[in-house]
C-alpha cells in the first residue's frame, strides 16, 4: 500500500440512510467485499410508500451483520417542526429502533442533514455518541455531533471545485471525476491511503436502484476492500472514547 516503514492510519467506514426495503441488498453487497455498514432506520418514514418501508424482521436480520442507527420515527425535517416535535423524533425513532432491535442503538443521522444546534443538543440528551451529516469531502470526523463524510454514492453538480482540486486542475481528469461519481470516489480513497484518515462513503439503496448504480457502487467497494493495514469499521467505532 505504501513504502513507508510506517504507513498513515487508514479507516474504512459506510452508512446508508432510511430504512428502504432494498437495504438488505446493499447489506450483501458489502458483505461480498467485507465492508462495513451503518443502516440509519427511521422505521415510520413518511417518504416511503408502506411496502417500501424495512419492515422489522429485516431490521433484526440487518443488525446480525451491520450496525444499525437512529435517523428519527418517520424522516421529518427537523428545522421545519416545533422543538417538541423534533425531540419526539428523535427520542421515540431511537426508542422504537430498539424495541425491534432488542438492543441499543449508540449513532445516528440528521434527516436530509438538515438541523440546528438544538437538534446537536437533543440527539445528545437522547443518548447517542455520534450524529452524522450529509457533508462531504473530508478524510476526517470533525465534531462527532456534527460528523462529516468522504464521499456520496451520487453526482452531485455542485462538485466542481472539489473535482479540480482533485484532478490538479487538469481538465480531462477533472471531467472524468465529475462525470462519474465512482471514478470521485476512488479518488478519494487513493488520497486517503497516501495521507490517512477516515474515509466515510454513504448514500440510500433506493437511490443506487433509481439510478441504476449497483455497477458503480460494487466497482468502489471492490477497490476499497481487502485493503492490508486498513481498517473496516462501523459508525460506532467513530465514537471518542470519552463519549
């Protein structure tokens, strides 16, 4: 991986959002390449269709591979409901999670990744020891509150300074990356493996199946897997240990 007698400290981590139906074959995908995931659950999400939801028995078969976190009862947005109501939210999806689990849950995610510094304080008084968010392009964990992330399993327009920093701002290079979301994501697994860190990849089943992503999805997870002297974790293992 690297000549250097003593090779940076290389963490490998994955979370995907919601509570979809579809969970399941991501789950198997990761287990294919031995990766690790984080399923965030909000088991009521009112953005599903109700057969589309995870339905409980999945969830146990879920937790009996991956981690699985909280990511509120039904996927309100936070900012957009009273301050009771985004702390029923919050207490009651981790509380419901559990009771399918029979187990605690110990992460969670902030719906859209919307949310303010009340909701950084409820998500503490319910008990969790991380909270992630929907940003992007960190090799690091920054506030385990406000944890941020690598990559997205999608394109994203809004990418392009990201993409010329990555390419060296050659054009060729920088099309490619911005053109292909899983070309991105190698990239910043290969930086990862030169300077260390945290590489964080996350998305939603439902939308790696809308877009017809499985292929590039599993060509990530193949070339980030089996890794010597990389580390395969779950969320949870991001928790300060002073937490």
């Amino acid at each position: 991986m690297t000549n250097s007698p003593n090779p940076p400290r290389v963490v490998v981590t994955t979370s995907w959002d919601d509570g979809h139906r579809l969970d399941p074959k991501l789950a198997d995908l990761l287990d294919r390449y031995g990766i690790v995931g984080t399923f965030y659950i909000s088991p009521r999400n009112i953005e599903f269709a109700p057969g589309d939801h995870l339905v409980p028995q999945g969830v146990r078969e879920l937790a009996q591979r991956h981690e699985i976190g909280g990511h509120t009862l039904s996927h309100q947005r936070l900012p957009l409901i009273s301050a009771a109501e985004a702390e029923a939210e919050i207490r009651d999806g981790k509380d419901e999670v559990e009771q399918i689990l029979g187990a605690a849950v110990s992460t969670f995610c902030y719906p859209r990744g919307e949310y303010d510094a009340s909701h950084v304080r409820m998500v503490k008084d319910a008990g969790f020891g991380l909270a992630r968010t929907v940003r992007r392009h960190s090799l690091g964990v920054g506030d385990p509150f406000e944890a941020v992330t690598t990559v997205n399993a999608y394109a994203h327009r809004v990418d392009v300074p990201q993409v010329l920093r990555m390419a060296d701002l050659n054009p060729f290079t920088a099309g490619r990356l911005f053109l292909n979301w899983d070309d991105f994501a190698i990239a910043w697994f290969d930086k990862c493996v030169r300077e260390g860190g945290v590489y964080h990849l996350w998305g939603h089943s439902w939308e790696v199946e809308a877009r017809g992503d499985w292929e590039r999805l599993e060509r990530v997870l193949q070339y980030i897997s089996h890794r010597p002297g990389v580390e395969y974790v779950a969320n949870a293992a991001l928790i300060p240990s002073e937490n």
